[in-house]
C-alpha cells in the first residue's frame, strides 16, 4: 500500500493486514462452530497486543516522517550561496559557526 506522497509504504500494509487479521478474528468468535471447523474465543489480550504494536509503528513512522521527513520524498529544494554565481556548478558553503556566531555579531558571546 502506498502512504499520503504516493510512495509505498511497509507500516500501512501491516496495519491494514492487521485490522483485518483481528477484525476476522472477531467475527469468527461471534460462533463456535462453523461445519466441523471449531472457532476459539475472542482473546482480546492476544488480538490488542497483535494490533497495538503495529499500530504503535504506524504512529512512530507518521511522527518521524513529520519531524526529520520522508525518506522516500525527494529534496527539491536548491540552496545558492549568495557568494557564488548563479551560472555554472552550484557551491554551497556553510557558516563557520552553526549557531551564526561571527566576530563583530553582539547577539553571540564571544568569550
């Protein structure tokens, strides 16, 4: 099954079989004997940690796809250093401080 960008994506799929694992489940245990086939009794211990751990991975994914993105989503984005030309190879150059710390800035301490 495919996520909300369109990639597929292996946490849906084991939800989706999941539900229906234990929504089946459910189903059959309504009776306890269909022809010579016997039905065991809804365990709901079994069936929530079954479904409750996948659904647990569901979540974990959709957080860190929200926080750090999806992996499967290409970068789009080009950054163009305002030092470099616009023509030709792009060059991208970091601060040298990651917090912004440059001499003569008075937001930084400088010791």
């Amino acid at each position: 099954m495919k996520d909300t960008t369109g990639y597929p994506s292996v946490t849906i799929t084991f939800l989706f079989v999941s539900f229906w694992i234990t929504t089946l489940a459910y189903v059959l245990s309504i009776v306890s004997k269909i022809g010579p086939v016997e039905i065991r009794p809804f365990d709901v211990g079994a069936c929530g940690a079954y479904f409750g751990i996948i659904f647990s991975a569901y979540i974990a994914r959709r957080y860190t796809d929200a926080r750090w993105g999806n992996p499967n989503v290409p970068v789009t984005a080009v950054v163009v250093s305002p030092q470099q030309p616009a023509v030709g190879p792009v060059v991208v150059t970091p601060p040298a401080d990651p917090l912004g710390a440059q001499p003569g800035n008075p937001n930084t301490n400088q010791g």
